[in-house]
C-alpha cells in the first residue's frame, strides 16, 4: 500500500510544526530579525529583543541564528525562564561547562565574570538567550541587565538576547525596569504573513520537502490564510490536514474542500478567534442597527398616531 510521502512524491513532511531552521522562511520581518542578530553579533551589542506573537517562528528564527554562531561563539539558551537569579546564573554556567555549589550569588557572579573572561580570551563571544523570556521575572530581568554591565576596555563579556510574546514588550516598559529597557537599542518583530506570502511559505516548504505533484488551488491558499490568519504555526497544521484530505481522496490537488475539512480537526477557539477590536466594532455597529430601527419605529408610530 502506498504511503502519504510516497503518493505525493516527498522525501519528509513538509509542515511539521517543530522549529526546523532548514525550513526557514525570509518574510520580510522575518529577514529583519535576522539582519538585527548578525548586526548584534558583529557589533557586539548587550541586548537584543525579538517580538512574536505565539506561532509567528521566533523559535525557529533562533535556532537559525544558533546554527550561525558555530565555531566561533559559546552559548547558553534558556527555556525554562522562570528562575530566580542565582537559578539563572547557574543554568547559563551549566550551559557554558560549568558545574557549580556556589550558594553564594556573590560568588556566583565571581565565578560567571571568570568563565566570561576565560572564553573571551580563547576567542570566544558568549551569548545568553532567553526563550519565552515574557516569563522571566523582574528580578531576573534587573539581574540581566547588571550582568551586560560585564565587559572589557573593548568589548562586553556578553551579549543577550530576549526572545518573547508581546506581554515582553509591556513588561519592559515597566518603572523598574526603565534602566533595561534604555539598554535596548536592537529590536525586532515578527509579524504574520499576508495571502501572498502564505503562498509563498507553502509551496517553499513543499520544495524543501522534495516537490512532489500537489497543486494548491487559489481559494484553498485563500482559505489557510483565512483560518490561519497568517500565522506560520496554523499554516502548517492547516496544510498538513488538508494534504491528509487530499490524500484519503486520492487527489494531489489540494481543495477548499480539503481546507474546510482540516478546519474541523482544529479547536473552533483558535481558528474562530476574534480580536477585541473587531467584537467591539461589531457590538458598537449592531447598536446603531438597534438604534435605528427604534428611531424609524418610533416615526411611524408617530406618524399613524
């Protein structure tokens, strides 16, 4: 019996949804992320921020960036954020080799200037990057900021990158954190994709994978992107179903039908997710409807009266 790959001619799932930095897609926000990382590298900035929305590749987008620092920079990437600062500074000295029993955040921060110092001078730049970094708490956050203060008469001993959900961005802005958010001169966002570059993103993706013989029709492109609202993530589990559809019919054409079937599979509170604003301008339009209505009523009863 046939399988999946082999009925559409593909060497591998084109839309696995794990962050695959070979499926790397250069949307225009997307390029600019990892313009402002290589900036951040070659001019050895203290912070960097990364803005995403759930699902828009910021993992992606660093893994890629991770895969460029071979050879020539140590890294710690944090995923796990919710650490109190002596917690932080011995996961990133874990990340960097370095196992310690300081109890002692004195100590600690001898100990992690020492390491920073040691791989400096073996040629080394070390970076700390932080995954979901929304999540850190703001005393770890204020500790990030005294540790970019580490440095050399040319150069810092380390450079941070802050990877998070839009709550990051509010959470910088806050009173205590004003000190870190005046160091933060790097930032980019990541933005969902329009129709065109869902398209795009699909039959990329579909070429990595190896090709194959599947033609998207128009309207199921106009359908993802509908449903998905562009959302890379979404795209993918939409498409992958859809294929599924597509395949359980022995067609390699990919329908609006296939799209609505993909559709069904998916919580009705992710796809049919409306933002406030819309609801609002629904309800405030649905009132002047009302209003109207009474108004015109209210005439005519006047008028028969």
């Amino acid at each position: 019996m046939i399988d999946y790959l082999e009925f559409f001619g593909l060497k591998e799932d084109p839309f696995r949804i794990t962050p695959d930095p070979s499926y790397f897609f250069p949307s225009i926000s997307h390029r600019n992320a990892e313009r402002l990382l290589k900036y951040v590298v070659d001019s050895g900035e203290g912070f960097c921020v990364i803005i995403g929305e759930p699902g828009t590749g910021k993992t992606t987008v660093i893994r890629k960036f991770l895969n460029s620092l071979e050879g020539f920079a140590e890294y710690s990437l944090i995923l796990s954020p919710q650490l109190k600062p002596e917690e932080f500074l011995r996961a990133v000295l874990h990340d960097l080799g370095v196992e310690t029993k300081e109890e002692n955040k004195e100590e600690l921060l001898k100990l992690f200037k020492k390491t920073l110092e040691d791989k400096v001078k073996n040629g080394k730049k070390v970076f700390i990057i932080v995954d979901e970094a929304q999540l850190l708490p703001i005393e770890t956050l204020e500790e990030l900021r005294l540790l970019s203060n580490l440095e050399t008469d040319k150069e810092k001993l380390v450079q941070i990158v802050l990877v998070g959900q839009p709550e990051l961005d509010e959470k910088l802005k806050r009173q205590q954190l004003r000190q870190l958010l005046q160091r933060i001169t790097s930032k980019a966002y990541l933005t969902p994709l329009d129709l065109n570059d869902t398209k795009k993103y699909i039959n990329h993706r579909l070429m990595l994978a190896g090709g194959g013989n599947i033609n998207f029709t128009d309207k199921a492109f106009k359908k993802i992107h509908k449903y998905s609202k562009g959302i890379p993530r979404l795209i993918n589990i939409l498409s992958s179903r859809a294929l599924m559809s597509a395949f359980i019919e022995n067609s390699t054409t990919v329908k609006p039908s296939n799209v609505e079937v993909a559709v069904e599979t998916i919580d009705p509170e992710i796809i049919n997710a409306k933002s406030e604003k819309k609801i609002l301008l629904k309800i405030f339009l649905l009132s002047l409807i009302t209003l109207n209505i009474v108004l015109v009523l209210f005439i005519i009863f006047k008028l028969i009266k």
